[in-house]
C-alpha cells in the first residue's frame, strides 16, 4: 500500500460496497435467492420484519453470508484490495467512487442522527 491515504480510500470503499451488499434495496435482487423476508405483527400492533434463509447446504451458506455484514465485509474488502493490488488503474476510479459515496453515507447519518 502507497499510503495512508490509499489505505482511508480501501476502508471506506469497503464499507459502502459491504453496505451496498448486505443492506441497499437496490442489490435485493442479489439476496432474494437466498432469503425470504418475514413480517410478523405482534401485540401491539407494531410491526417486526426481518428475513429467514432460504435452502439448505451451499444455498444456506450464501444466505448466511448475504446476511452478515461481518462475512461479507471480509469478501469485499479482499475483492477490492486485490483489484488494488493488479488492476489499480481500473480499480482506483471504482475504489475512489465507493470511498466517497461510504464517507458521505457515514456524513449522512451523522447529521440524521444528531437532529
């Protein structure tokens, strides 16, 4: 690694792409296969969702992996600092896309959060 500042843009890029991954509607058409989405409504009228995995075997172990941002995270962060590593001048536009999208998303919530 070059320098700190290439190692800020693989963290950050890392963690939008996990994000993008594990919890932004857009990529739900990546998770669909391997979880069903449950809405369960309690006593109190409230409303609880949350997803079951789907199949069993390699099926089951792709869901699993789809719905933990821990797993997955070691994924994209190996994906992307091997594209670094042997693909830089392809990579570093996406990296860098990703760094500040992951920035601006961090940004967001915390302005979200102190209001």
């Amino acid at each position: 690694m070059d320098s700190w500042f290439d190692f800020c843009l693989l963290v950050f890029a890392s963690f939008r792409l996990t994000r993008l991954i594990v919890y932004d509607t857009i990529t739900e058409f990546i998770r669909a296969p391997f979880h069903e989405t449950v809405v369960e409504t309690l006593e109190d009228g409230s409303t609880e969702t949350y997803i079951e995995i789907k199949g069993t075997g390699i099926k089951f172990w792709f869901g699993e992996l789809l719905s933990c941002h821990w797993c997955t995270g070691i994924w994209c962060t190996a994906a992307i600092y091997a594209a670094y590593e042997f693909y830089p001048d392809l990579s570093i536009p996406f990296i860098t896309i990703l760094a500040v999208a992951g920035l601006a998303s961090i940004i967001q919530h915390m302005i979200v959060k102190d209001q």
